[in-house]
C-alpha cells in the first residue's frame, strides 16, 4: 500500500470515530505499528491530526464539545463496559447523580432491579432509567440540546438541594497536572457541584479521554476514582495520583 493510499486511511477512520489508536491503525492498514506511528508524526506536521497518548485523534478546539449523535457512536463497547462496571458499585438504597452524556446513559440500562434514587441533569439517561422503573428526579435549567444537558444557574440551585452516595460524571478531558476538564464552562459547574456533593465520586471515561484536556477544569485528578478500560498502547502514568479502577474488555 502507498502512503498516501494509507494516510487516506488513517484520516477517513479518525473522521468516522475521532480518535484511533496505533493498534488498531494497524490492523485496519495492515502496516506495522512503527510504519503507523511515522505515518501520524507525517499528518501531525501537516497538520491534518494530533497525536496523543498511544495513537491519534483529529483536532478539535477545547471549547467545542463533540454532539450526542457524535459520541453515541463512538467505542461503544467500552463504554458498555465501563456503564457495567459502574453499576455494579451502586448498592441498593444509594442515592446516586447520573450526568449527561452517553457513558452515563448506559450505566441506566443496568440498574435493573436496584432499589435506589437517581438525580440527573441528562436528557437522554432519563429513558433508560424510566425503562427500568428506576425512581428518578430531574434537575432543572437550561436545556443544551448538542448534549442532552441542563445547565446553568437553576440546574445548580437544584442540584445543590440533594446529597449523594456516589456520583458518576463523563468529562472530555483527564491529565496529571491540568485534573478533569470539559469543553462547556456551565457543564463543569453543574459536574463540580455533583463531585462536592457525594461522599464517592467517579469518572467514567474510556482510554481516548487519557492525557487530554479541555476549556474548563472541573476537578483536580485525585478527587475522584477513575473508571476506565485497559488498552495496550495508552500511557497510564497520566492519572497515577488517583484510584483507578480499568476494565478489562
């Protein structure tokens, strides 16, 4: 194959998902994981790419935030692993805040059967949780239709009238030094709300959020347990100063 046949390649996957991995850059091109990785450091240069941790990801500014239909259609299966695992925690009688957003969405198919109360600023988590008859309080505000969210100064004010056993927050972005960060400033007020809130915090992120960042910080990295799921080619040094809990898929 060509480079340039290949780099194609390497472009249209990035597009169809957003992030790739060497690996799997690797076995859809056929070429080794060192003809790959000359092939990024080429289109990075270019300025076509960025590389990240492990493998590469197209650019997006730290402030734009990628759409519901976007991420729903992105590493399912470790999002549905990462969900199951998360479920597994929450015990019956928990109170517990679901954020907005496609990771969290799943966690509501697994709850079946549970005794617990949810509180959600999601749009989209509200289907799965009225599915499994899950009793479920909304919080109220401005309604952000790119992500399913309520944001704004009433969804705070309601979010801050309860207290929870555990809460399980998406982000866009976790670092060693810059902490967890989202792209919407008035997302990250209603996550660090949900954080100061619990008594057990978590992330719920698959590899492709590890060592990246975004335009607004929610919470410094050892403030929360950080569910997430093994891949081979991603550096884990990134959030060594918190509990991480990966899954194996």
């Amino acid at each position: 194959m060509l480079n340039a046949e290949r780099q194609f390649i390497i472009l249209q996957v990035l597009k169809e998902q957003e992030t790739a991995t060497v690996h799997d850059l690797s076995e859809v091109t056929g070429a080794s994981m060192s003809t790959i990785r000359r092939d990024l450091v080429q289109l990075e240069n270019e300025n076509k790419l960025k590389r990240v941790h492990g493998g590469a990801s197209l650019f997006r500014s730290k402030w734009t935030e990628p759409s519901l239909g976007e991420k729903s259609s992105q590493n399912l299966d470790e999002k549905a692993k990462i969900a199951a695992y998360a479920a597994e925690l929450v015990k019956d009688g928990d109170c517990i805040f679901l954020d907005a957003g496609t990771t969290t969405q799943k966690i509501g198919e697994f709850l079946h059967g549970k005794e617990v109360i949810v509180v959600t600023n999601g749009y989209q988590v509200i289907e799965n949780l009225m599915a499994e008859g899950i009793t479920t309080y909304i919080v109220g505000g401005k309604f952000k239709a790119r992500t399913g969210a309520m944001t704004g100064s009433k969804a705070l004010e309601s979010i801050e009238t309860y207290r929870f056993d555990k809460c399980f927050i998406g982000i866009n972005g976790i670092h060693e030094t810059l902490g967890y960060t989202t792209a919407d400033p008035d997302e990250a007020i209603i996550k660090r709300a949900a954080i100061k809130l619990s008594r057990e915090p978590y992330i719920v992120a698959d590899y492709s959020k590890i060592g990246e960042s975004a335009f607004s910080k929610v919470a410094d990295i050892e403030e929360c347990t950080i569910i997430t799921n093994e891949h081979p080619d991603i550096n884990y040094d990134a959030i060594k100063h918190t509990t991480v809990e990966v899954v194996k898929i």
